[in-house]
C-alpha cells in the first residue's frame, strides 16, 4: 500500500491535478458548484474520465463541510428534495453508462445537453410560477444521469434555480445541500457498478487537503460579490463547461 501511494504520489500527473484542484475548489467554495465543470475536464484529459469522477466525488464529500453547514440554513428544502429524489432515480443509470458506454460518445453527449440548457437560460426566459416539487424532480433526474455518468449534475439545477428570482444566497445554497446529497447517492451508485479503484483514491487522498483550503477561499470571495456577478460567473462557468469537456478540445488538454 505505501508503495502504491508513493508511485502515484511521484506520478507527474498528481502534481497537475492538484493544480486544477486548486482552481477547482475555489470555484466551488464561490459558486456553490462549478468544480466538477472546472475539474473533469482536465482530468479526464490526464488520468481518463472514470478516474476523474472518481477522484472528484472523493473531494467533494467531507472537505465541503465548512460551506455545507451554514448552507443548511439558506436552502430551500421543498425545491431541494424533490431534486435529491430526481438523483436518486436515475444516478444508477448514469453510473451504469459511465461504466459501459463509449467514453466519447458519453462526452458529446453531455456537452450537447449543457449547452442546450446554456441557450434556454440565456434566452431570458425566466421561471415566475411556483416551485413546484413535480418541477424540481424531473430537474434532478435529469443531473443524476449527468451525475452518474460524468459528475456534472449542476447544469440542470443551476438553470433551474436561476431561471427565476431567487437571490444568490438561496441559489448558492441550495446547490450546496443538493449536492451534498448527490454526494451520498452517486457515491453508492459507483460502488454498485465497482468503478472505484485504488489508485483513484490514492489521488484524492493527496488532493484533498488542497481542496479544503480552495472552498474557504471561495467561500470568502463570494461574501463580496454582487448579484449580477454571481449569476455572471455561474453562467460563464456552464458554458465553459459545455465546451472545454467536449472531445473536439482533447487536444489542447492534453
């Protein structure tokens, strides 16, 4: 075991994940999402994309504690549930995709669907009527095949709970206790298909530490940002996703 972990630990590749991580945690520590958009990416371009979401749900569970707790107190539970159920539905099927499916066809596939939700949001269409646990539901099923199969359940949340007029504060949190959430769901569904492996782990293990220091950064950085800011960065971030994860920039990833 302690020479496994000592030949990831020199493998080249750590060094640069811990990089995005850093990045990545930030992001997320801000927005109350946005590392699985800034971290896959990149990742799946280094050590493959199972990896990559492997190592991603290992960071993404304890270490978000400090932004996880006040977030309790913000949410808004009759929206936030019925989407943690929507996971719950349909994250086994994502997981079984990310374990059978071809990897590049997944991708596309993924990018196709952030991007159409990137158009509806930036239509101005906005959502006026009540939140609705039907509504919110069918939202969460469709971020838990995203989530199961590629650790990008935010896009459809985040168009969802920003299509109306929310404040930023109950956006913000409510993406954070639903991810937690998902968390737990997604994490039992990778077990099911046993797409864990050592390696992975090893990887987050050393990642880890930096991450906690990223969401506190961001954490901070959000308390002194604007409404339209929040909104601008949370945008940008799912469009950034939506192209930098497709397969047509593995080149420049790599």
């Amino acid at each position: 075991m302690v020479e496994k972990f000592l030949t990831v630990a020199g493998d080249p590749a750590t060094f640069s994940l811990t990089l995005v991580v850093l990045v990545a945690g930030t992001v997320r520590g801000f927005a109350g999402f946005g590392a699985g958009l800034v971290f896959v990416p990149f990742a799946g371009a280094l050590i493959g994309p199972r990896a990559a979401v492997i190592v991603l749900w290992a960071i993404d569970s304890l270490p978000t504690l400090p932004i996880l707790i006040p977030a309790l107190r913000v949410c808004n539970y009759r929206s936030v549930l019925p989407a943690a159920g929507g996971v719950a539905l349909c994250a086994p099927f994502g997981a079984y995709l990310l374990a059978t499916a071809d990897p590049l066809v997944l991708r596309w596939g993924m990018s196709a669907v952030v991007l159409a939700l990137v158009v509806l949001l930036g239509s101005g269409l906005r959502f006026t009527g009540p939140r609705r646990p039907a509504s919110a539901f069918g939202v969460g099923m469709l971020s838990g095949v995203l989530g199961g199969a590629t650790q990008l359940s935010g896009p459809p949340v985040v168009v969802y709970w920003m299509s109306g007029h929310e404040a930023a504060a109950e956006i913000r949190a409510n993406l954070i206790v639903f991810f937690a959430l998902s968390t737990v769901i997604t994490g039992l569904s990778f077990w099911a298909n046993g797409i864990f492996s050592e390696a992975a782990l090893i990887r987050a293990a050393i990642a880890a530490p930096v991450y906690f220091v990223a969401l506190i950064l961001g954490q901070k950085m959000f308390g002194f940002a604007s409404e339209k800011v929040f909104r601008r960065v949370a945008l940008g971030l799912i469009v950034a996703a939506a192209i930098m994860a497709s397969p047509a920039f593995d080149g420049v990833l790599r």
